[in-house]
C-alpha cells in the first residue's frame, strides 16, 4: 500500500511524518547539491580532583589518552550516524575536526565540525559526534569520578541547504 505524502496541519513542518502520521525518511532527490557544514558543542564538568588529575597525567588515565580517544570516538560516531539514527540519509562526510578544550575549573568543550557536499545536512553527524566524544571522556575518567556531568549538547551552526543557522553565544 502506497503511503501518502502530502503534509496535513497536524504534522506541518515536521518532515518525517506523513499525512497519516507515519514515520518516513525524508525524500531528498529533488534537493540541490551544495556544501553543508556543521559545528556542534558538548560541555562536560568535572570534579576539580578529576580535572587536576587528568592536567598531571596529560589527559592520559589506565585506559589511554583520553583526549585522541574521543576524538577517534567522534570521527567514528560521525561516519555512522545513519546508522544510529533511524532516519538519517548515509553521507559521504568529506572533512570532520574535533577540538577539545579543557579548562582548568574543570570544563571540558567539545566541537565537533563536519562537512559534506549532499542533499542533505550534517547537523546530526556534528551533534552524534560532539556526543560520543563526550560519553567516550565519560567512559575513560569514571574510574575516577562518577560524578562527571555532561552539561550541555547543541548545534552552533550549519551552512548550506534551505537556511543557515548560528546560536547566539
């Protein structure tokens, strides 16, 4: 059975629902190819102990460094997060950068920027990416501490596609 297309008021601007309000995964053929990029964030806080801690080993605990972990985490994360995400189209990611940030009360900041030229954005392969390096410093520090939160995961920007966005900092 065919399923209908055309969107209704109930799920106007949702694009993964069809008229019956089923799940579909967006029909992107008919978009233009151009640039996309993202850049998306995630702040961890750590017990100054842990963070001290970490400063002297040079971000390295039993487990390895923890810094090149996550990173390699992320890079990862990002080239299967259709996997991941139901109704994410597989991408051929042309360029993704980490950088980690670790401040000395304890914060840790994570951004996570990709890049692919497709029908569709990347924002979820940023978002997926800055997450799990952030579970992957989680998972390396909390031997010493389980009181490591992560604070805070959002989007800071995407070009390309329909509309640009930028978060106000």
């Amino acid at each position: 059975m065919a399923r209908p297309k055309k969107s209704t008021a109930r799920n106007a601007g949702l694009t993964h629902l069809d008229a019956a309000q089923r799940p579909i995964m967006v029909d992107v053929g008919d978009k233009a190819v151009t640039a996309r990029t993202a850049t998306a964030e995630a702040r961890l806080k750590l017990p100054l102990k842990v963070a001290r801690a970490l400063a002297a080993t040079g971000h390295r605990t039993k487990k390895g460094p923890v810094f090149d972990t996550a990173t390699i985490a992320a890079v990862q994360a990002v080239k299967r997060t259709h996997e991941l995400i139901p109704f994410c189209h597989p991408l051929p990611i042309e360029h993704c950068d980490i950088d980690i940030d670790a401040a000395r009360s304890g914060r840790i900041v994570i951004r996570c920027t990709v890049r692919a030229t497709h029908r569709t954005g990347v924002e979820m392969e940023a978002l997926t990416g800055a997450t799990v390096a952030a579970l992957t410093v989680y998972d390396m520090c909390k031997a010493l501490s389980h009181d490591i939160v992560i604070e805070h995961i959002a989007l800071l920007e995407k070009r390309g596609g329909k509309r640009d966005f930028a978060r106000r900092r």
